[in-house]
C-alpha cells in the first residue's frame, strides 16, 4: 500500500502564471490530484501521497509546496479541561 494521501497547496511563480494549467497537468503528472486552480492567486490545490513532496517542488514553475493542515477546535458547549 502506498503513502496516506495529504491535502497540498502549491504556489506559482509570477514568470509561470499564464502557463498555470501547465504546470497544473504537471503536477498531475508528478501524482498530485488537483482539486482547484486559483489563477488569480497563483495557487494549486489537491492531493498527493505525503511522500510526492519532493517530486512536486520538482515542477518547473513551483516556487513551494506546503502541506494543509486541519484544526478542529471543541463546539461552544464542551467542556473545556
């Protein structure tokens, strides 16, 4: 069995922008399933096996690639310790 999948946000670099779906397919190469791509921000969201880290920065035009974390706070009638 492969690595657990990770939640992904992945900046482009300004000299990459117009070619954002590019990089997105390249990304899809590199084993990244993209949920969205926010051209106006720059930004590629989805995916990946925890350890394809490395193969994403890899793409030509990806300037970072960070992973998504979750926080879950306690609803407002829990008792809090």
């Amino acid at each position: 069995m492969g690595s657990p999948l990770s939640r992904f946000s992945v900046t482009v670099d300004d000299g990459h922008l117009a070619e954002l779906d590019s990089v997105a397919s390249a990304l899809r190469d590199s084993g990244m399933e993209v949920e969205r791509v926010l051209g106006a921000l720059g930004v590629i969201t989805g995916q990946a096996p925890a350890d394809a880290r490395p193969s994403l920065l890899a793409v030509p035009g990806v300037t970072s690639v960070d992973e998504q974390l979750r926080v879950s706070l306690p609803p407002p009638d829990a008792s809090v310790q």
